[in-house]
C-alpha cells in the first residue's frame, strides 16, 4: 500500500510493477516549533506509513515525504502562484538539500525501515521572467520548493547531486525496492 496521495509518488511506484493500493494518510503536515527539514521529512514519512499500516495490519506500506531544505529553513508544497514566486526567488543561486524520507512498515511482522535520501540541487541565478515563465508553463504549486525537475523545472538548476535518481521526484525507488524486499515482497 502506498500511503500518499501525491500523483508522483504513485507513478513512480507503479515502475516496479507490483500490484498496490493507494491510501490517503490522515496526518497532520504542520512542522513542528524548531523542527528542522530532515527531521520534518522523517517525522512525516513515518507519520503517514503508521496511520495507513493501522489501518491495514498486515499490508506492507511505503510512507514518504519531502521537503526542501533551504539553509535550515524548510519550503514545502507553495500551494498557490505567490508563494511559488516567493519561494524561486528565495532559491535562485542556492544550493537546497530536498530531504525525501521514506518509511516502510508492516505491523503483522514487525517491520518498520526509515531512510533519507539527500538531493543537493544548485538552481540557477534565476530571474523574475524566467520565474514566471516557468510558473506559467508548469504551475508546480503541489511540488516541495515548487521545483518540479521533471518537467520544465530542469532549466532552472545548474546540477542535482545524489544517488537515486528519483528520490527528486519524491519517493527514491532504489531505496523503495530495498525496504520492500527486507520486508518480503518479491519484485522480480
């Protein structure tokens, strides 16, 4: 079971072509006073595969989120045009670590696995035209850091550094097909 609404992360879990539901985890997102990125992006991936496992025990179920870590301050989904504006200006010429946790629990065997994958993203030194066209053409206001690099928004950066090429787009498949195979489901 994959406990998450986003599109993305349903897509991507779809590559492993292995049968799955999609259930939408009732928890709250509100970071917590003094919480940082990383342990936001944690705390919420672990949120969302506990609330979903207890409701199905005996499902095996992948948590996950992400957050975008900009100098400790954490931007999450900019959920209108503004507040993306506002958060690709803040971004322009950083360095932002998105923090893409991943939890996978079952509860009738006792498993539970949290891991972080850590993409360092270089954006460009962007300017407000650019901001906008790119706003207008992709309108990523669900996307953490309204970065979406699987679209358009690649030219908006000068590199990603990491190691699983989809931990960007939200759930690290290398990551995701390891915890399930530990917990007992064959992908091949």
């Amino acid at each position: 079971m994959l406990g998450s609404t986003s599109r993305y992360r349903r897509e991507l879990l779809e590559r492993l072509r292995i049968p799955f539901q999609v259930v939408a985890p009732l928890v709250d997102e509100t970071p917590m006073p003094g919480e940082q990125p990383k342990a936001l992006a944690l705390r919420l991936a672990l949120a969302k595969a506990r609330a979903v496992a207890a409701l199905n025990p005996h499902a095996v179920v992948i948590g996950s989120d992400q957050v975008a870590d900009l100098a400790g301050q954490a931007l999450g989904k900019p959920g209108d045009h503004e507040r993306a504006v506002q958060q690709l200006r803040q971004m322009r010429g950083q360095t932002v670590i998105f923090q893409t946790a991943l939890a996978v629990i079952c509860l009738a065997t006792a498993f539970e696995q949290v891991e972080l994958a850590e993409v360092r993203v270089v954006f460009r030194d962007l300017s407000d035209a650019e901001i906008e066209a790119y706003l207008q053409a992709e309108k990523p206001y669900d996307c953490a850091g309204s970065a979406k690099s699987e679209g358009l928004g690649i030219v908006l950066l000068e590199s990603i550094d990491n190691d699983d090429p989809t931990a960007l787009v939200g759930l690290p498949l290398i990551r995701t097909a390891r915890l399930l195979r530990q917990a007992g489901i064959k992908l091949l």
